[in-house]
C-alpha cells in the first residue's frame, strides 16, 4: 500500500494555477525525486502536502488519513517533516533547542506540570533531551550544540535543519533543495547521509533538486513539473532519455 | 537635594518603573509573537482592579484570594479577548488587527463605564502596604518596597519560563518564525493564548499593584498607564523582554526623578514618556535593545 497518496491536485492563487492535477504516490522507503525549471511548482506542491497551502481542488492521503485541509501542526505530528530551500532554522535559538522545540509535539505533560516541575515532566524532559543530543551526534553536530543556530556554516545549518526535521519522528521527509550551494564532494556526501538516514529512521523521502547528479543517483523514480504540469514520471534513465524533459530545460529549437 | 530624598525619589522611581516593566511585557510578548500592538492590554489593567474591588466588596474575600481570584480570571480576559477578537484575523492584512484592538479597548472602555459605573471608587488597601518603614532618615510606605520586590521576582520568574521551559523555546520559536513552527509540529494556537494567559496575568498584578499604589478606582484608569508601557516597549526594544523591562524602568525613573529634579516641570510628568518615545522613534526607531532587521531583498 501507498504511505502517501496525492490524487490530481491543483493550486490556484487567483487566477494563476500554480500547480495542476498534481498526482504522486510514495511507497515505505522509497526515495522520489520531484524536478523542474525554476518557477514549475515544485515547492508549491510541497507546501500544499505539508498543510501550508489549501488545494483548490484534489485529495491528499496519508497512511489511510485524509489530510487535505489539515492545520500544518497536525499533519507535522501525523508523520511528514520537512526541510526548506530557504533554510528556516530558529536562528535565535541554540542548535539543541531547535531538536528539542521540534520534539515538543510528542510530549504529554501540561503547561502546569512543566510549571510545577512534577517528576513526570522533569522525565520526559530528560529522555528528550538524550534523545536530541543522539540525533545531533548522529549528524555529527555535537560539538555545535550550545551555539546560536544562525552561527553556523551553510553546510551545518542544512543538516540542522534535516535534525530539526526528524525530531518530528517523520514516516516522511520532504527535501527542499538539500543540495543547494553544495560544491560536488558535498552533495556526494549528502547523498550518502540521505541514504542512511532513510535506512536508519525508516523513512521514505520525496525532494526537490537542481543537482542532476545527486537526482539520477539515488531517486528511484522522478516526477518533472512544468509549469505547474506534470510532463514526465519515471525512472532515472527514462527521464534522462525523455524529450518532452530536454526541452523543458533546454528549450525547443525551432526554425528560424 | 539631600541624598535622602535622592533615595526617596529613587525608590519611588524604582518601584513605578517597576510596574511599567511588568505591564510593558505582555505588549511585548504578544507583539513578538503576532506582530500586534494589542491596545487593549492598558484596559486589561483595569479590569484587574475592578476584579479585586469586587472580589473585597461584592463577594467579601479576603484581599489576597481576590488578587488571585483577579489573576486568574484576568488572565482568562487575556485570553478570550484573543479567541474573540484576533485569531478570527489572523490572516487578514495586519491593519485589520490593529483595529480590532483598538475596538476591544473602547469595548472594555464603555463595558466599564456601564456596567461598573463611571463614577470614581476607592480601591481597598490592605494595612500591611500602608506601613511607613524608616530607613534612617529616608522613610517609605511597605507598598513602595513590596511592589518592586514583587515585580522582580515575576520578571525573573518569566525569564526563566521563556528561556529554560519548553513552552519558553516555543515561544522564542514561533516569534522568530510562526510558519515554520507550526511546521514543526507546535500548536501555535496554543502558544500564542498561552503568550495572551501570561502577559494578561503580568498585567493583572501590575494593575492590582497600580490600584494599591493610585487607590482611586474608575473605568479609565487603564488608559495612561497602557500608553505609558506600550511606550516602555517600544523604547526597550518591541519584541524584546529584557527590553521590555529595561524600558519600563527607564520611564518610572525617568517620569519620577524628572520631577524631583524639575518640580517645576511636574505638570509635563505624563509628557515625559511622550518625549522619549518621539526621541526614540527619531533616533533608534528598533528600540534600545532591538535588533536591526535587514530585510532581504
């Protein structure tokens, strides 16, 4: 079965359509890629996925729920984080604090208790923290923990935000870019981190990417949008070969 | 002037200020979090009063159950003034807001006059605040040490809750970014009527304490203090809490040792906080402690 299942979705904003009968289905530890010229949609449809944007018309599934019009929060504690093409990190706050706010949904104790101090709280308060501070040092982020988030590097602040993201405990994590302003050792090694981060968390994952190198190698299917329209879907090497895919990136050479 | 009277005047300074810094947060916080000036807060204040006036002389508790009584139900003001008149705009043009806090604050304005009577009531104060404590030659009523000591602790205590609790980190992260917090799974409703809770039961306390210190009780009464904190915040920095305080504390000073030093000018007392914010507004318009904002383009 299908973890998550967009059926024909459209995004309207006034009279422009942003993204139109947008489908995907996404399988258990799959890892799809979603690409396209600048300006096709592709962050759109990730905003209507993760709540951000109503659709104006279709449904949205996942795991059997239907999460159409769902508040962000709620669809976050469902099971689908995200990272930003725009890094969005809570610059103000420590880069242990942006793991631990994102863990916030899955705590139990009241605002009270936590005032208060009962020892349920003060638990789940510990176990949270250990747990943040394993995820941290899974992305060899440890020794940046007591800093300032917005301190970082480029290439720390985007693992950061792939922390932050699955803090949430996502089933799905949806990349935003995670290659962008990488150099290509880099996105070698993120490709790599996102292959073991999907085996060690059991996660699917669907991302946006420019990076053709890091698409082609570890996407087992890849959507392209253009336009807000889905002109292709397929394997690697099927997209590669697709022409209606050349000539949305490269343009129709015509007679002149 | 004798340094006696110096301390006097300092010590009232210090604990008018006080006041301002503990009304001036729940502008801040909820500004920092919702980017609204909430021009209700000032008439909050009141009803805080109102509450303790009638929790003593309706309902014949003793003061300090009908300060808590005022607190919590305050608070709970606080909060449905936010269900009721803001969240319904929350994603309507900023101005939209605004006006709707200004309309809440004319509401609880004219609810007061009518349902409270606009004639001028005497506030009850308890003894233990009247006693004149002699520090040498400097003598003090208890009220003037109590409500700074009072407001300290408070100050401190929501330093605490907003830096080391997880609602604290919450709140830090939905000002820095609201739609990426809910995208990380807050329930940012909760976050910013809890922001209404607190600031609204800060206020509370400033306004009983104002109460105490002003005894005399009408439905107005809300109005100067309301500017004078907003100003306060705006001069320590919106958005900022220990700006918030900051500001409050320079005003009290500010506004008490003005006329110490001035008697002459004592008619321009309410002035002086108008002054500040008009020079703060010329010359450092993000406050004393904001940060710069450079908008990315």
């Amino acid at each position: 079965m299908n973890l998550l299942e967009v059926k024909n979705i459209t995004v309207k904003f006034g009279g422009l359509t942003a993204v139109s009968d947008f489908s995907l289905s996404l399988k258990k530890g799959e890892i799809v890629g979603l690409i396209g010229p600048n300006g096709a949609g592709k962050t759109t449809a990730f905003n209507a996925i993760t709540g951000i944007y109503k659709p104006t018309s279709g449904g949205i599934n996942f795991g059997g729920k239907d999460i159409t019009r769902m508040q962000p929060d709620k669809i976050t504690k469902l099971g689908i984080a995200r990272t930003f093409q725009n890094i969005r990190l809570f610059s103000n706050l420590s880069v242990l604090e942006n793991v631990l706010v994102a863990h916030h949904l899955r705590l139990k104790s009241s605002f009270a208790a936590a005032m208060l101090r009962l020892p349920g709280y003060l638990r789940e308060e510990r176990a949270m923290r250990k747990e943040a501070e394993e995820l941290l040092g899974g992305l060899a982020l440890s020794r940046f923990m007591d800093e300032k988030a917005g301190s970082l590097p480029y290439g720390q602040q985007r693992r950061l935000e792939i922390a932050r993201a699955l803090a949430t405990h996502p089933k799905i994590l949806l990349l935003d870019e995670p290659a962008a302003g990488m150099n290509p050792k880099e996105s070698h090694e993120l490709m790599e981190f996102i292959e073991e981060i999907r085996d060690k968390f059991d996660l699917s994952i669907f991302m946006i990417e420019h990076h053709m190198q890091v698409v082609m190698g570890i996407c087992e299917r890849i959507l392209v949008l253009d336009h807000g329209v889905t002109i292709a879907e397929g394997s690697p090497e099927d997209i590669q070969g697709n022409q209606k895919v050349i000539e949305a990136y490269l343009g129709v050479e015509t007679d002149a | 002037m004798t340094f006696e009277l110096f301390l006097q005047h300092f010590i009232n300074g210090i604990s008018l200020g006080s006041l301002y810094a503990l009304i001036a947060i729940g502008y801040t916080m909820v500004y920092g979090i919702v980017r609204l000036i909430n021009f209700a807060h000032g008439d909050i204040i009141m009803l805080a009063a109102y509450f303790v006036f009638f929790g003593v002389g309706l309902f014949h508790m003793p003061w300090w159950l009908a300060a808590l009584f005022s607190i919590v139900l305050t608070a709970l003001v606080g909060m449905g003034i936010e269900k009721a008149a803001y969240k319904p705009l929350r994603d309507a043009p900023r101005i939209s807001i605004l006006i709707s806090a200004i309309g809440v604050s004319f509401f609880l304005e004219n609810f007061g006059i009518v349902v409270f009577g606009g004639r001028p009531q005497a506030f009850y104060s308890p003894e233990v605040f009247q006693r004149v404590i002699k520090l040498g030659n400097v003598s003090i009523i208890s009220l003037g040490i109590i409500i700074p000591i009072i407001a300290i602790t408070l100050l401190l205590g929501l330093v605490y809750v907003v830096n080391n609790t997880r609602t604290g980190m919450a709140m830090r992260a939905c000002s820095k970014d609201i739609d990426t917090a809910k995208l990380m799974g807050i329930d940012v409703d909760r976050i910013i009527s809890l922001t209404f809770g607190l600031g609204s039961a800060l206020a509370a306390v400033g306004g009983i304490m104002w109460g105490l210190k002003y005894p005399q009780l009408h439905p107005l009464i809300g109005i100067m203090p309301g500017l004078k904190c907003f100003i306060a915040a705006v001069v320590g920095g919106i958005g900022n809490i220990p700006g918030a305080m900051l500001g409050g504390f320079i005003l009290g000073l500010g506004e008490i040792l003005l006329v110490a030093f001035l008697p002459g000018l004592s008619g321009y007392r309410d002035a002086f906080a108008f002054v500040i914010l008009i020079l703060i507004l010329l010359f450092r318009p993000t406050g004393i402690l904001g940060e710069k904002v450079a908008e990315k383009v």
